[in-house]
C-alpha cells in the first residue's frame, strides 16, 4: 500500500476506481443474492397464517379468488360457541358477524374501488400487521359471519403449516430461475469484477516488472499486485454493501410488479454478506496473482514489451459440446420428434448451455485473432489495417471489453424462453371467458342477479351425472342447458345444431376421459332423492370450443323446454359468459362478488397462481436483465477508457510518425467493434438455438421463439453503434512526451 500510495495521483486514481468498480458489483451481487431470501420470508408468514382443519369453536371456509393478476384471499370464520378460539399471526382476535379485519392494501383498494366492498362484507375494525402477511402488496381479510352463512364450513384447528400451498414461486420455476440469473447476472459480474481487478493491467506489469529488476523477490512481487487488488476489492464491498442496504430500503416502499417485500426481508444475511467480503476479495487475489505472474517470471520482457503468445484455443472447443447439444434438440424437432420426454433433458440443455456460455468467453480471443489476421492480409485500408494488426497482436484485450455484453445479448435469449414456456402456461387465448359458480351456494334470486351484470352476455347451467355415494369411479356424462344460440356464443365453432332436440357434443380433435356411446344411459339426481335417466343420442353436433368449456366434448345439449325442473343443486353449475378483456373480467368477478360473497368462483382457464407467479417472475428477471445491463454497459465502459489509456504510447507513436487524428480514431472504433460484431453475432445465434432447446424440452406449443428474434438483432445492433460512438472520445491526437518511451 505504501508503493502505491506513493506512485502518485494515477497510482490514488487507479486504486480509487478500482474500489468504486467492486463496491458496483458487490451491490448487484447482494441484489441477486437476496432474492431467494425475500422470497423464503415471504412464504414463511404465508404459511404461518395458512388456516387448518382441527377441533375448536370456530369454523372457516377459505375463498381465493382473482383481482387482477393479484390473489384475494378471503377467510370467512363463525363462532360457534363461547371459549377460547384460534388467532392468526397479524392480527389480536378474529372478527365478529358484521366485522372485517383487512390488509392495508386491500383497505386501499376497497377505498379506490368502491364495488369491491361487496367482496368484502362488513364494517373494517381493524387491519392485519405486517407479521399476518406476505408482502405489504397483500389482498388479505378475515371477515366475521355466523354459522348460517357459512353452511360449508370446516372447523378451524388452528394457523400455521409447515409450508403454503401457494409460494411466490414455485420451487421448480424458482431452479430454472435462479439458473437465468446466474448466466446474465452472475457471469457477467464474475468478468466485471476481474476487469476492476485488472485496470491498468499493462503500466502495473511494468511497474512490477521494475520492483523485480531491483531485487524484490517473485512471490514479493506477486504479493504486491495481490494485496493491492485485495484491498481496493475489500473496500468495495463494504461500500457496495453499504449502498445495496440503502437501496433495499427504498425499493422496498417502491415495490415490483406483483413483488412487494418489508425492508428486514431484503436486508443482506450473514451468508451474503460472508460471499461479498470474502469472495470478491478473493477473486481480486486471483485475479491479482494470474496477472502479476509474467511480470514476476519474466521482468524483461514486460519491460521491453516482448513478444506475446497467442491466445490458446482449448477454451472455444467448449462450444462443441454445447452446441451439439442444443443443436440436436433443434434438429429432432425439426423432424418431427418430441424429445420433451426425455429424462435427461434437465441436466442436458442446462450444461450445454452453460458449456456455450463459457465457449462463447474464452473461444472470442482466438476467434477474433484469427479474423483480425484474415482481414489484414486482404485490407488495402490503412486504419483498418493497422486495427487489425493490433487486434491480431493483442486480442485478449477484446475479452475484458466485450465478454459483459456478449453474455447479456446470450442470457436475454434465455430470458425470453423462460418467459414464452411461463406465458404458454398461463395465458388464456380465448376471446370470451367463462364463470362457474355451484347453484348450491347461491339462492335462485342470487342467480337472476348475476344473469343481469354488465358485462355478461349468456349463461348456460350444466349438471354433471349422479355418482355412487361410495366414491367409486364410473363413467359419467356431462348435461348442458342450452339452445343453438347459446352454444355458439360458447364457441368457436358448431355445425349441426338443431333446437328442440337433445343431441351430444363432439369434438373429435380433442381427447377425453369417457366417451358416452350412443344408446347409452346416465342418470342424474333429482331434489327428492329420485334418479332421472338421459340416452346418449346418436345426433351430433360438431364443435370447437375456446380452450377449456362447459361446452366441452361428449356433453349432452339439452333443450330447456326438454329439461326437468327438479334436477338437484348440488350437481348444478351456473356458467356465465362475457368478453375476455381484463377490464370486463374485473368487473363481473366483483359484480358476482358483490351478489354473493361467500360463493366461490372459478374463472375457467384463467390460473391467478401462475399469473401472480409470471408477474413476479417477469419482474425478478426484468431486474437481472437491468443488473446485468449496469454491469456489462459499466465493464464495457471501464475496458474501453483503461484500454485507451494503456495506448497513449502507441497513440502517440503513431501521431509522430504522421497519423492522422481520424486514421487514430478508425483504429480504434474498428478496435471494439470487431469483437463485438464476432461476439454479440455468436452470442445471438447461441441463444436462439438455446432459448428454443430450452421451449423444445418444455414440451411446450412454441418451439422456436420468432418474435423475439428481431429484438435481440436490434438491441445488437444498437450496442454496436454506441460502442462505436463511445470509442471515438477515446483517442486524442495530443502528444505528451511522458508517453514516449525509450524501449
């Protein structure tokens, strides 16, 4: 330290820049650590409010239900009798008949959305303690009832599971999460953190170089470089530590989409803090060790700036195995076949990719040599020329300027096919959405009520065949009430329709658990306990119902005119059509909620747990691509300003021997923009053909992602223009005799 304090104001400036490098990099390393923790605490009150069966004096029924892309979750309790009773985290004592108990921003939305309160039944007397939620972003209430409106109840036991049934993220997607993170986070920060480890890689060799001509010894000498990298690393981290806890604290009250968390949640644990403190400065030793050791071996040729090795070639071999892996895949969907099945596709595709990932780092060297070397020799351009012939001479430098941005051009790639797998997981491509409701919760005025919502175009009512009281499985049939009109308002399609008549739906291009033949009867209940028996026609109706459908295949269509009256509630549904615009959804969900509260709904095809978990997962990874955006953009920055100046001399050079200020500035433009062309062209052929081995294995309908692929040209392709741009303030044509050397 005393060496380089004494070395000047570059020898401060360096060390300076250095630190503030690292402490950027720490801070995006605790950001991605703490995701996992946020997440685990947030599942960890979850399942500590979670309601269980039991024996008490109170019972419950539990109503989860979509608002948006969020949960509302509603518990309904009743007391039974006088004696102590169960309480949830959050909150003192559950609430009475005519009482509510509600989350902060469930209290916020029932003020914003005054037709909610109908979801919500009762007079709020209090709100649920951060203890009692998951995250401050929380649709939570426990709302006070008597047993009479609660016929369905289960007696509560108690609060608390050992794990909830609806985590942030489920753990498989959480793997496949953490793995996106790691390629265009982890890896790109690793490079980074070398970079800053490396500043002034050339004039610091000569420096040691020169320690070790006047006698310090080679470990010394190594010592020296390592303990000035360790500590600039060190105080980095400390920083960087310092700036993520005040950025946690903001973005905690700022929140994500469908993410929000309490600031002790995203505070660095003492694992992440042991990784920042220790792994980045250990890295930096690494780094400070490999990087010292020519000046340490050979001080002569540092000084005399011998000749080089080229760079050796067994890193791009990497790509054989990683491309031949996702490739095949490629081609055997190209064919035809589904290798979806396979067992091993879930070690395979993550360490191809992982295997083309580092191909595409340690192979940009000597792929680039060997293009700078091909172009030289065919080139009659003077700068392109002489750009070459650098690139030729010295192309690990293209690796510390380039390798951040290539990575993050290849995980976007990745990001995009997580994503569309998400996406196909979750959507509903339907124009029209259904709504089923069991007649047994709700009354026959109830029923005319919901009939009559904006919004709602048809409704429809089916019954499902009686089934033995001993649970064993038998066939069953389906029974829709409908006429010709109707059932085209439920569907894409339906050819062969006649009214009056009672007639089977089929849709032979889709599969089935029964298959009713005709002649065959099913008998439903009656509310007197009697049986009533419908025959399996042999008229049908060809149709193509949107996704899933009451209208589903193998259903009967019966006429109203032909339907007894007395069929029983407890196997009738009640269907309720409208447009599937997410407005319209929002407002016939509160609607039925606001006609009967404790009735429990279910928006057919539309997965609230895998929406609210593609929201937070999109918003996890918008976050990783901004990460790694900052720390490619930031080593892309510190490598090209360090590069420049590490050639003042050669700059200068060239300016006496009668260069010209725009020959220079070509040179150096040509410099960066070959490796990133190589690079950034590699990386998005790479991760197209992963992002499709990744959809290919999902067993997913989208195999080959072609709307993204466009995108990532252009964000190439803007990258390259502003490397380019960014290049030219880089050389200046001043000539400093403290440049010129004597060698």
């Amino acid at each position: 330290m005393r060496l380089l304090w004494g070395s000047g104001r570059r020898g401060r400036i360096r060390f300076l820049l250095m630190s503030l490098g690292s402490a950027l990099g720490v801070a995006c390393l605790a950001a991605v650590l703490t995701i996992p923790t946020i997440l685990a605490a947030h599942d960890a009150r979850a399942a500590a409010r979670e309601p269980r069966p039991g024996t008490s004096n109170v019972i419950y029924r539990e109503l989860r239900d979509p608002y948006g892309q969020q949960r509302l979750h509603r518990i309904f309790v009743a007391h039974t009798g006088p004696g102590a009773t169960p309480v949830p985290p959050g909150i003192d004592n559950l609430p009475g008949p005519g009482e509510v108990i509600v989350s902060p921003k469930l209290h916020e939305t029932l003020t914003v959305n005054p037709r909610v309160a109908g979801l919500v039944p009762g007079r709020v007397i209090g709100f649920i303690a951060p203890e009692g939620l998951g995250g401050s972003d929380d649709l939570y209430a426990y709302i006070g009832a008597t047993p009479a409106d609660l016929p369905d109840a289960e007696t509560l036991g108690g609060f608390g599971t050992g794990r909830t049934r609806q985590p942030v993220v489920e753990p498989s997607t959480l793997d496949i999460l953490r793995f996106v993170l790691g390629c265009i986070v982890l890896l790109p920060l690793v490079i980074f953190l070398s970079v800053c480890a490396r500043l002034s890689g050339e004039s610091r060799a000569r420096r040691l170089a020169a320690l070790r001509l006047v006698g310090l010894s080679a470990k010394d000498t190594l010592r020296v470089n390592a303990g000035e990298n360790v500590v600039a690393a060190l105080v980095g981290a400390v920083v960087g530590l310092v700036a993520y806890v005040g950025l946690n604290e903001v973005m905690a009250i700022i929140g994500l989409p469908g993410l929000h968390w309490y600031p002790v949640d995203g505070r660095p644990e003492g694992l992440t803090v042991a990784v920042c403190l220790v792994g980045c400065p250990a890295l930096a030793w690494i780094v400070g060790q490999f990087s010292a050791r020519q000046a340490a071996v050979s001080p002569i040729n540092v000084r005399r700036t011998g000749e080089r090795k080229p760079p050796k070639k067994y890193g791009s071999l990497l790509l054989i195995p990683g491309l031949g892996v996702i490739g095949g895949y490629c081609v055997l969907s190209l064919m035809g076949r589904d290798p979806s099945a396979g067992p091993n596709s879930s070690v395979l595709v993550p360490g191809a990719v992982l295997a083309t990932g580092a191909g595409l780092v340690f192979g940009l060297a000597p792929i680039t040599a060997w293009l700078a070397q091909k172009f030289a020799g065919v080139v009659e351009s003077l700068p392109v020329s002489l750009a070459m012939r650098r690139t030729e001479v010295d192309p690990g430098s293209s690796l510390r300027v380039v390798t951040g941005l290539v990575l993050l051009v290849f995980g976007a790639s990745l990001t995009q096919g997580v994503l569309v797998e998400l996406d196909q997981i979750s959507r509903r491509d339907a124009p029209v959405q259904e709504y089923g409701i069991r007649l047994s919760e709700i009354s026959s005025a109830q029923r005319k009520a919901m009939i009559e919502l904006p919004g709602v175009q048809s409704s429809t009512i089916s019954y499902q065949s009686w089934d033995p009281l001993d649970g064993s499985d038998v066939e069953h049939s389906d029974l829709v009430v409908g006429t010709c009109a109707q059932l085209a308002k439920y569907t894409e399609q339906a050819t062969g329709c006649v009214d009056g008549r009672i007639m089977q739906l089929r849709d032979d291009r889709t599969t089935y658990e029964y298959d009713p033949k005709a002649g065959k009867q099913y008998p439903f209940a009656l509310k007197n306990g009697q049986k009533v028996t419908f025959t399996v026609p042999r008229e049908r109706i060809d149709v193509r119902s949107w996704d899933l459908s009451v209208f589903e295949s193998g259903a009967l269509l019966v006429p109203p005119s032909l339907l007894p009256s007395d069929l029983a509630d407890t196997d009738g549904v009640l269907t309720l059509l409208s447009d599937a615009d997410p407005t319209t959804v929002r407002s016939v969900l509160d609607g039925i909620g606001a006609i009967a509260p404790t009735a429990s709904v279910e928006p057919v095809g539309i997965v609230i747990d895998s929406l609210a978990q593609l929201t937070v997962i999109r918003s996890l990874l918008v976050v990783g691509m901004v990460l790694g955006l900052v720390i490619g953009v930031a080593a892309f920055v510190v490598s090209v300003a360090d590069r420049a100046m590490e050639r003042r001399g050669q700059v200068t050079a060239l300016a006496l021997l009668g260069a010209r200020a725009g020959t220079l500035r070509v040179v150096q433009v040509v410099q960066v923009v070959l490796p990133l062309v190589v690079g950034l062209g590699a990386a998005i052929v790479a991760g197209w053909l992963a992002e499709s081995s990744y959809l290919i294995t999902g067993g997913g309908a989208v195999h080959w992602n072609w709307e993204g692929l466009p995108l990532l040209v252009l964000c190439a392709l803007g990258v390259v223009l502003a490397a380019a741009l960014a290049s030219v303030p880089m050389v200046r044509r001043h000539i400093d005799p403290e440049h010129i050397r004597r060698d």
